[in-house]
C-alpha cells in the first residue's frame, strides 16, 4: 500500500478492526519513511450482472429500494427492511462467488420477503417473475396457500383461522 503523502510503497498496519456489519476491514497503517498514518478500508468487491451485460458492483441500498416499492402502503418498518438487505447481502456472499446475475439476487430476495409480508412479496414477484396474466397471480396465491402451516387453517373451510368472520357459538344444551 503506498502512503497517500510521501508515495513511498509500502507501510505498516498499526490496527484492524470489522465495520459495516463484517462486510469490511478498517485498518490503520503508518509509513515507515515518513511516519504519518492513515486508515484503509477493504472490502471484498461483489459485482451483480445485469440482463443487458453491464456490471456493477451489489449495493444493499439498491436491494432495500426495490422492496420498499413493493412494501408501499404495507405494515413494514424501515428497521424491517434493513434487516431484509442484511440476510441478502449475507445470502448472496455466502454463495462464496464474485460475480452474481440480477436473477440471483432477485432469488435472494424472493425468500425473506415471502417471511416479511405476503402482499409485498407477490408484487415483487409478479416484477420478478414478469407475471403477464391473472393466472400467473392465481399460481402464485396457491404456492403460497400450499406452503402455508396447517396451523393456520381452521380445517373445515380452508379459511386462517384469524378471519374476519368469527365461528358460530357452540349450540346450549
């Protein structure tokens, strides 16, 4: 690493510490020749593919704004969606690959958001999956209802048993 001041080629780090959630190292250094020090940043560079073939590197920011447009008007707090970014950023540097396509990404949403909010992630999804057809959507609506727990059936109508009507009361004998 050269020094920014006097351009002699090497240095000596001093300290190291994690920042911005692990993603990346701080590290100060001191150059041997003139003594002054100075810190360097490193982080390990993920570029995303997009359709079109151009590169750029991932940005959480970019992830989180994208699902806040499918969130609008939804019950989701803005500490929910940094936390969303997170577990994507975490899930697409755990694939351990430099370079990833927007499909990839767009997968790596798709699994938090169905956690976070279902009406998000259908609007998402329809995006995503380029839904053309009201068909797409009823496909879509009957994934998620087969991979919901059956604890939240009431069993006899198919409905979740928060509905809005309320069960009859047991007849009094």
């Amino acid at each position: 690493m050269h020094c920014p001041f006097c351009r002699h080629p090497d240095s000596r780090v001093v300290d190291s510490r994690t920042t911005d959630d692990g993603t990346s190292i701080r590290r100060r250094r001191q150059c041997p020749d003139c003594s002054r020090r100075f810190t360097t940043i490193e982080t390990a560079s993920l570029t995303v593919i997009k359709r079109s073939g151009v590169t750029e590197p991932f940005s959480r920011d970019k992830v989180i704004a994208g699902v806040r447009k499918a969130c609008q008007g939804r019950p989701v707090t803005e500490d929910a969606l940094a936390k969303l970014g997170q577990r994507v950023e975490e899930a697409v540097r755990a694939t351990g690959s430099a370079e990833l396509s927007t499909h990839d990404v767009g997968l790596a949403i798709l699994g938090p958001l169905q956690e976070l909010d279902l009406v998000a992630y259908l609007r998402f999804a329809s995006v995503y999956r380029a839904f053309d057809s009201l068909d797409d959507f009823e496909a879509a609506i009957a994934e998620l209802r087969e991979q919901r727990p059956p604890s939240q059936h009431c069993g006899n109508c198919g409905e979740a048993e928060n509905s809005a009507v309320p069960a009859p009361a047991p007849a009094a004998d």
